[in-house]
C-alpha cells in the first residue's frame, strides 16, 4: 500500500529544534467483486467397520466442486514521495528477564503472650531545677532570686548557667523557700564572663536512678517460617544512546532562580553550549558553605573546691583537654577549624608548661599542703594555624584560622577550718559540712530536753570572719526570726586540726532547756 505521510513535530528551548517529514499519500484503487463460490461435492461412502480393538480404514473422501472465479482487482493507486527521515539514536539491546522463583508458603503466627504487670511509681523527689531573672556577673559570690518550695540546703554544690560557654559552679550559703532567695559562695569553678538577666539553676551533681519496671508477660511461641523459593538471574541491562544535545541561549535571565537569598543562577547570566546535566546541576545544586566552630578546651583538677587547711594531697593532678573545631560539611579539608595543638600552658604552684601534640595532657605536684583561703591553678592550650575551608564547588570560604591560644580556664582549692557542734548530741561536738569562711553559719542543733543539764553549742575557728547576729527559724512563718546573740555566752577552746593547734571560739547556750531547732550565725 502506498502512502504520502507529512508530519512536524517542532519543540523549541532556546536552539533545542527536531524537524521530521514525510511525502504525501497516494489515493486508493477500488476493490473488485467477490467470486461466486462453488458447489459441495457429494459426500464418499461409509468403510466397514473393523473388528474390536483395531479401527477400520477410512472410506475414500467425495471429490471437491469446482471453485468460483475470482472477481477483477481494482486499480492501485500511485504512491506519494516519501519525506527525508532525521537520524535515529541507536538502541541499546534490551537483557532477557530471568526466571522468578517460586514463593515459599507463610509459617503459622505464634500466640501472643499476655502482659506483665506494670511497676508502682517511685515517691517523688526534691526539687531543684529553677530559674532567675536576677541581673549577675559571672566569677564572684551573690544572692538569685529563684523558684520557692524548693529542697537546696547549705554546702550544696549547684552550678547556675546562662549558656553553654558562659557558666559558674558554686555552694549554697542560703536559701529561702518562701521568698526564693539563693545565697552561694565564691565559685569554684567559672567559664566565660559577664554580666546577665536569664539564669537556669540545679544541683551540680549526677541524677538520681530509675524505678523499678514491672515484670513483663511471656513471650508467645514464633510459627515456623515457610522457604523461601530461589530468585531467578536478572538480565542485563542493555547500553542507552548517547545525549549530544546542548543548550544556548544569549537572553541574560531577568531573575535570581531560584531566589534572591540564595540564588543558583544569577540575573544576567547567559547559557552556551551547556548538556542536560550542566544545567540540572545549575539549577539543582548551588554552591553550599561549610558552618565553622572554633576550638576550645577543658582543665580540671583531681582536688578541688573546700579543703581543710593543713591537709596533704599526695598527688594533685592537672588535666587538660584540646578540641581542634570543625568545619561542617568538610567539603575537601580535614573538617578541623585549627591545626594540632602545640604546648599546654599551666599556672599554680609545682606546675610548667609541656610540648604536646596530643590532644589530651596532664602534669602533677606533690604533697601538696593546702593553706587558707583560695589557691588557684590555669590551663589554656597553644594550636597551629588551621586549614583553609572550601565550598561545595571547591572554592575558598572565609579564611584559615591563624596559630593562637585558647582562653585560660581557672581551678580553686578554698583552705577552711571546719566548724563543729551538738548536731548529732549534747555529749559530742560533730564536725559540719565545709562551707567558706566568710558566709552564716546554719546549725541543725538536737533538743536539750533530757540532757542532763548539758547545752546546745557551736565552735567557730577564730579565722572565721566575727559573727554579728543569730536568726532562729520559725517553722510556723517558714522566715528566720532574729534572736538576741547574747543568748548564747563564748569561751576560748583549742582544737586540733590536721596535727596543728587551732583556736576557736564555742557559743554555748545560756537560757532555760529549749527543743531541737535551726539556727543561723550571721558574720
């Protein structure tokens, strides 16, 4: 059959054009008649039947009539010219599929087996975390005025945070559980400076563990699994034509694509012989930068915080630690902001400085004697000159971190001389907590009732800074009440503290018997 077959299919972006024709059909012939069909031949007579088991021969079939002529066929028509074909890519054969395995039967499910009981509830605890919005500069001794009702008491080591590179830890000197006044120490450990109004509160210490769970309900019995039927080979893949086609296009974009914050391609820009993949990368993937951190370290102490004066730490440890930062994602670099560090820098009594370039280091003093009041310790790290960080497409992104010192982080001991006095009973003088010698003095002191005469009592080293005032605590109001100092007379008394003879002053009670109850000398 001749045709004539003209088809365009024109698709234009930018220079992209394929152009396909064909020639024009030719008109079609008329078919000719049907012939008339012949007449059945007369049928053939029956052969006789054979005996049982074996057929009898076929009779001879009746011969065919005579077919009818066939009718005259129409004229055909002339074909029209055949248009110029484009040039077709080549056709990667296509691999035979393997054969699928057949699938295993399902194994029957298990029974499930009942639920355990759950666990009671443990009692609730104390209450600690909090917040204040009191204005305090970071490094020194202060007063927050935080949450009420809560469970601090004195001596308790808390840390009060305004981030995580601006924090201090400290003692409670007071607290106040009606009107949330929270009173610490000088810190004994402080990171970061300055002034601020958004604080977080807690114990400085580690958390409590869980409850107990309930027991669980037995596990039901698993059904057996059916097999599995074997895969069938995958057939391979057949080669894909090559993509030659390009994208040109001399109008400057009018708009930032895909936005003006972060735009893939600029206005203005042209395009010239760009593939496919060149610009779905253009488009797809922009130029990405890496998020720098600088490094920073760490510095302890094996000792720390409130000692006894005169006691003897055998082995006082220095610990220092050195993070190189990041720089994330890496994009090429070794993804560290700064290079090795290159010398631990340490100040206090006993200690130098070491060469290192490990990112961990330590020195130790011996028998150290502690004295009174604060001695401190410094540990800051010296580092190389870092990399340069690149963008996602390998370019230069901000600049090398120059060689440089981290900032000194300082560690204290506080040298103190214990308090003692009738917390326990009116026959024994028990040591307190340690606390600092310039802040109240709290004393849980035991009932004189059946004391045999014997008085409540506190003995306070004459290092002390001088007491001025006594407040009892009303457990009606929950607030301290000032009583008069002069109920209680003192006397000079010698203690003996760490093999050294140490002089105190003892505030004995003067007044008739009275109960257990909280006092506070105030300095």
């Amino acid at each position: 059959m001749a045709s004539n077959v003209r088809f365009v299919d024109s698709l234009k972006v930018g220079a992209y054009q394929t152009l396909v024709e064909g020639g024009s059909s030719g008109s079609g012939g008329t078919s000719g008649t049907s012939g008339t069909s012949g007449t059945n031949g007369s049928s053939g007579t029956s052969g006789t039947s054979g005996t049982n088991g074996t057929s009898g021969t076929n009779g001879t079939s009746g011969t065919n009539g005579s077919s009818g002529t066939s009718g005259t066929s129409g004229a055909i028509g002339s074909s029209g010219t055949s248009g110029t074909n484009g040039t077709s890519g080549t056709n990667g054969t296509s691999g035979s599929s393997g054969i699928s395995g057949s699938s295993g039967t399902s194994g029957t499910n298990g029974t499930s087996g009942t639920n355990g009981t759950s666990g009671s509830s443990g009692a609730n605890g104390d209450l600690y975390r909090t917040t204040s919005t009191t204005s305090f500069t970071l490094g020194v001794s202060g007063t927050l005025t935080v949450g009420t009702g809560l469970a601090y008491s004195v001596a308790q080591s808390i840390i009060i945070v305004f981030d995580t590179s601006n924090f201090q830890e400290c003692e409670v000197t007071t607290y106040n559980s009606a009107t949330g006044a929270l009173a610490f120490q000088t810190p004994t450990r402080t990171v970061g400076s300055g002034t601020y109004s958004t604080w977080n509160i807690n114990l400085d210490g580690a958390s409590g563990g869980d409850g107990s769970s309930g027991t669980s309900g037995a596990d039901g019995t698993s059904g057996s699994s059916g097999t599995s039927g074997a895969d069938g080979t995958s057939g391979s893949s057949g080669t894909s034509g090559a993509d030659t086609s390009t994208y040109t296009n001399a109008t400057a974009t009018p708009i930032n694509f895909p936005s003006d914050d972060d735009p893939n391609i600029p206005s203005g820009t042209t395009f010239s012989n760009k593939t496919f993949p060149e610009m779905m990368n253009l488009m797809l993937y922009p130029t990405l930068n890496p998020t720098l951190s600088n490094p920073s370290n760490g510095f302890s102490l094996s000792t720390s915080g409130l000692q006894i004066i005169g006691s003897t730490i055998s082995t006082l440890t220095l610990s220092a630690t050195f993070n190189k930062g990041t720089i994330n994602p890496a994009y090429g670099t070794n993804g560290f902001r700064s290079g090795d560090p290159n010398q631990y820098n340490y100040g206090g009594t006993g200690v130098s400085n070491q060469t290192s370039t490990a990112l961990t280091n330590s020195t130790t003093t011996s028998n150290y004697v502690v004295v009174q009041g604060n001695q401190s310790w410094t540990g800051a790290v010296q580092f190389d000159q870092g990399p340069q960080p690149l963008d996602s497409k390998g370019g230069n992104f901000s600049s090398p971190l120059s060689a440089g010192t981290t900032s000194t982080i300082t560690r204290t001991i506080n040298g103190v001389y214990p308090v003692f006095g009738t917390t326990v009973n009116l026959s024994t003088s028990t040591q307190f907590s340690l606390q600092t010698m310039t802040t109240l003095i709290q004393a849980s002191l035991v009932t004189e009732s059946g004391g045999g005469g014997l008085k409540q009592y506190i003995e306070v080293p004459n290092a002390w800074s001088t007491i001025t005032g006594l407040q009892q605590f009303n457990t009606l109001s929950n607030v301290y009440d000032t009583i008069s100092l002069s109920s209680f007379t003192t006397s000079s008394v010698t203690k003996t503290i760490q093999g050294q003879t140490v002089n105190y002053t003892k505030y004995t009670h003067n007044g008739g018997a009275i109960g257990a109850r909280i006092l506070r000398f105030l300095t």
